[in-house]
C-alpha cells in the first residue's frame, strides 16, 4: 500500500509559492524603452534565457521566477547584473 491510499498518513504538505524577483525600469521616452527592450532582447539570446517582460510607453517591468533564477545561478550568470547596467545606460 502506498501512502496516498493510507488513511494514517500525514496530508501533503502545501505547495510553496515561488519566490520572484521583479524589476521596474522607468524611462523618459518610448525610444529609450524601445532601445532598452531591443538590447535587452540581444541580451536574452546570448544568454538564452528569457524573463517574463511587460512595458508600456515609458516603462520595462521583468519577473524572474525562481526556477530561473537557479538556472542562471548554475550557470553563473551575471544576467541580472547586466541587464540593471543596460537600465543605468539607457537612463544616462
């Protein structure tokens, strides 16, 4: 017999939520967005990996969840710190 038809044992443990790291990157304008996005696009491919982005005219926001994160940290990638230095640039 196998636990889950044993009515003596103890109930599954509830799924934790994964954590996320979100950025928002505010902009001046639609290029300077627009000119963040393209890089950041350069900067997915390199690396392949693709965050979860949304944007509006003069805004970027990027979530990683946690399985991205571990996956870029078995890596050693230093995605995130890159992509805050295209922000910076842009901004500049």
């Amino acid at each position: 017999m196998n636990d889950a038809n044993d009515p003596n044992a103890a109930p599954p443990a509830p799924q934790e939520r994964l954590p996320m790291r979100n950025w928002r990157f505010d902009f001046g304008s639609y290029a300077e967005t627009r000119h963040f996005l393209d890089r950041m696009a350069d900067l997915s491919r390199r690396e392949d990996y693709y965050p979860d982005v949304s944007f509006g005219k003069t805004y970027v926001n990027i979530s990683i969840d946690a399985e991205g994160q571990a996956a870029l940290a078995e890596r050693n990638s230093s995605f995130t710190g890159e992509m805050e230095a295209l922000a910076a640039a842009d901004k500049a």
